[in-house]
C-alpha cells in the first residue's frame, strides 16, 4: 500500500480532536492533499440534489461559495450516481467543476480527477475530490486505499451533521424549503464571526414563537433572515404571508392588513380577506414595519395583544394565531423618540430584535458570495466556466458596498455581460475593470512615529493617532486587502472595519 496505517491512523486521531467541526474538516482536507500529493482537495455535503463545498484546499476562496447543481456537473453527477471510487481519466471529456479555479494556474485544465462518495448506510451525504494537473498522479493508488479515506471521512461527515440536527432542533419539513430561480434551496452564505452569530441567533429564535424585529441597512438580507426563522420554527408547514409596509398608500393599508366586508367603502365589491387571515396559523413579514401611519400601528398593536381583528366594515370580531416577523433599515428607538413610532408596539415587535450586518463589516464572506452568484450567473447565461482572478477579489474586498449583498449580486451579473461581450468565449474571466468600483485608497507612505504636537496630546489622543497609522501601514503592507490586515492585526474583520470607521479611515 502507498498510503502507510500511520498516516490513515493520523488522520483519523485528527479527527477526533477539540476542534469546531469546520476546523477538523479543514484539516482533514489538508491532510489527505499531502497525503497524495495532489494540486487540490475538496469535501462537499450533498443536500437537494446540489453538492455544497464544506471544507476545500488548493482551490480559490470564492470555491466554498459555490453550489453544484447535479444537472450543470456531470463529473458531480457521476460521483453522487457511483458507490464506489470514481477515476476521470485525463481524456474525459466531462468538464470538471475547478477548471479555472486553481491559484496560480490561469486556464490550465485538471488532468487527473478522483471523485469518492460518501455514504451514511444507503445515503448519499458528501463526496471528497481530489484533482491534479499531473495526467498521472493517482496511477500510483488503489481503489482499497482511497475506499478507506473515503470510509474515514464518512464517519466525520456523518457524525457532524447528526451533532447539526440535534443542536438547530430543526422542525422545517423537506417539502417546505423555499427555492431560488434556480430551484436549490436558499441560504445565507457566510463563515465569518458575525453570520456564525446570526445564524446561531436564529436558531435560537426559530424554535420559539417570539415577535422579532430584523433590522439591518438595504441590501443585507432582511427578508432572507426571514425565511430561515419561518422554515425552522413549528410553522414551517403553515404560510409565511409577505407585506411591504412602504408600497401600502394609506387608504388601502387597513384592508390589506386587516381585510374588508362587501360594500365597507366605495369599490368594495365583495369580500377581501387580509393579510392577517392569510398567515393565521402561520408567519406574517412585515417589510419596512417603520412606514406604517401611527393610526395604522394602534390597531396592528391591538391584533398582537389580544389575537383578535375586524375586518373593515364589519362589527365581528375574528381570532387569528399570528407570529410576527417585521424589519426595517430605519432607527426604530429614534422614532420611538420623535414620535412617528409607538413605543408600546416597539417593545411588542422587538422581543427577540436581530442586527444583521452589513456587507463592509463581513468582509471575509465577500468571496464566498461572489462565487455564489458567479455560479448562478454561469448557470443563467449558459457559460462553461466564470472565474474571478485574485485581484479581482482583492478590488471587491476594499469597496464599501452600500447596497450591500444586493448591490454585489448586481454587480456580478453586470460584470459578466460586460465580460461575455469582450472576451467572446463561454470561459469567462470577471476582471477588475469589468466592475467598475472605485475602491478605497490609502497614502503611499504612511510614518508611525508620533509628532511633537500629538505627543503633548492626552493620552486618548495619542493612542487614536497611533492606531490609525498601524493600520494605515498594515493595510498597505497587505495590498489593501481588509481582511489580511485583520489578520496580520489578530483581530476581527468586522472589529477592524469598525475601529477604522472610528478613527476617521473609511
């Protein structure tokens, strides 16, 4: 055997130590790359018919942002249809998943690729793939060798995501997943401190029946949070009724909330059940809860104290089983203060109140969803392969995003109609250019030493002063890339785009 017991009982001591199940995944990646000596490995969950990157070494960061629908990977599909190792030769004519996405190696496509499923019992979880640019590098292994790779990894995959089920509790029955345009179920991608927070928050939340208040600036994915609380709580089989507070005019927001009887005003025609009603048993989103008129916020406070709602133009009563979801980008607390918000229906919405943040502070997930939308934009415009190429990444990483993850996915989109009508190929490279953002700059030089003036200053001051030229040189030092200075720093992305925001630097 080329692969000793040492090494596979290494591995699999490795596997059982203290670390987060994402951290005992990486290194089992890592470990098996050296292992055979190929030029990437990946670990992939497979859930709806997609294959989802958990883990992966050798292969661009956008890589784990990406889903692999089993209709546009017919390497994938062949792995998932296989129970045993699966060998592409280097004539296969399939085109592989990573083409273009190796660090270092342009176009060049994967010679050698092994694709190994996972199995727990009969089930198809996951699927570990190794590629290689030598046409060669596997010859050299047997299929008993990687079968027992393949059985330690199993194990693990296994073991996690039953650890996954009993923490999120979850109640969401697999027929009331929602789906996207593309029809794999939606999700928030991240791995960054912050969305491992909210997702945890959500988990929490979801199981419960409290009111939650989601507030976050436009763009973040308010409405996203949403759906994921609805489809883990035990309302997930019941509607999730959607209502955009901003788009009501007013003489129609009580019918629309409430519902209204034949002949209650002048177009009433016959009878219109509301909103309410509609989401009775079930969730009920309020979008843009801030725009909602203070007469209007009486009597939607009214229906969540007591359950109870008249429909207008009738004198009975009707009791419904609502919990409300409602969001907003504007300050609630100050409208509380100026007046344009109740206080008493702030405290009934905000019993559970969830931040979600903004794109600038989770600068470490901007890859994994730019290859999230680059891979539903290859989908959408038919290409082979759309690539994003380290500076690239490095210019989407220094802009701001106002718009947040909404302008991102714009962005993208536009980027490879701009790419496709200039390069002319189905293989698609997503250049800076093709973007268009201005990202942020810095000095070209930057002196840490503190002047006369400053150090005569308190010591508030001098310390301000002090951070804002290490980080001015730390950033430089790193290309201007946030998330490397973070790093170099110890310190949280999220934590340093906020400190830079208060000394001045963004």
């Amino acid at each position: 055997m080329q692969l000793s017991i040492q090494s596979l009982a290494a591995i699999a001591i490795d596997l059982q130590s203290g670390l987060s199940q994402r951290d005992r995944f990486q290194r089992l990646i890592n470990s098996l790359r050296q292992l055979l000596s190929c030029d990437a490995a990946a670990l992939l969950r497979f859930e709806g018919q997609q294959f989802t990157p958990l883990a992966i070494d050798g292969l661009t960061q956008d890589v784990l942002g990406r889903r692999f629908a089993l209709g546009d990977h017919p390497r994938l599909e062949a792995i998932a249809r296989a129970g045993n190792v699966v060998r592409f030769p280097a004539t296969s004519d399939l085109p592989d998943p990573y083409d273009g996405l190796i660090p270092d190696h342009g176009s060049l496509k994967v010679h050698a690729c092994i694709g190994l499923p996972l199995f727990a019992e009969q089930d198809l979880i996951g699927a570990l793939t190794f590629d290689s640019l030598n046409p060669m590098q596997f010859d050299r292994f047997s299929n008993e060798e990687l079968r027992l790779i393949g059985v330690l990894a199993a194990g693990a995959l296994n073991n996690a995501l039953l650890l996954e089920m009993l923490e999120q509790q979850s109640f969401t029955p697999l027929t009331t997943t929602s789906a996207n345009s593309t029809g794999a179920p939606e999700e928030m991608i991240g791995l960054s401190p912050l969305m491992q927070q909210l997702k945890r928050e959500i988990n929490i939340v979801a199981a419960s029946d409290l009111n939650v208040l989601i507030t976050g600036e436009t763009g973040v994915g308010k409405e996203l949070v949403t759906r994921a609380i609805h489809q883990k709580s035990s309302r997930a089989s019941k509607p999730l009724v959607y209502l955009n507070c901003a788009a009501l005019p007013e003489s129609v927001a009580e019918s629309e909330l409430f519902g209204h009887v034949k002949g209650a005003f002048t177009g009433a025609i016959q009878h219109r059940i509301g909103k309410f009603e509609l989401a009775d048993n079930g969730t009920l989103f309020l979008d843009e809860i801030g725009e909602l008129s203070l007469s209007l916020q009486a009597k939607l406070l009214r229906v969540i104290q007591y359950g109870d709602l008249q429909r207008v133009g009738d004198d009975h009563n009707k009791r419904v089983n609502v919990r409300i979801l409602a969001a907003t980008n504007s300050d609630l607390k100050q409208a509380v203060v100026d007046g344009l918000f109740r206080a008493d229906l702030y405290h009934r919405l905000s019993v559970f109140p969830i931040v979600v943040p903004p794109l600038r502070e989770r600068v470490s997930d901007i890859a994994l969803l730019a290859g999230f939308f680059c891979e539903r934009c290859r989908i959408k415009l038919g290409l082979s392969q759309l690539t994003l190429p380290p500076a690239t990444l490095a210019r989407l990483e220094h802009y701001a995003w106002p718009g947040n993850i909404r302008e991102l996915e714009h962005a993208v989109y536009r980027a490879a109609i701009l790419a496709r009508a200039t390069q002319n190929s189905t293989e698609l490279e997503l250049l800076p250019a093709h973007f268009n953002l201005q990202a942020e700059s810095l000095p070209d030089t930057v002196n840490t030493a503190l002047p006369e003036t400053i150090i005569q200053a308190d010591l508030a001051t001098m310390t301000q002063h002090f951070q804002r030229n290490v980080i001015y040189k730390t950033l430089a030092e790193c290309d201007m890339n946030w998330a490397a200075a973070a790093r170099r720093l110890h310190i949280d992305s999220g934590n340093l785009h906020r400190l830079a925001k208060r000394l001045g630097l963004k």
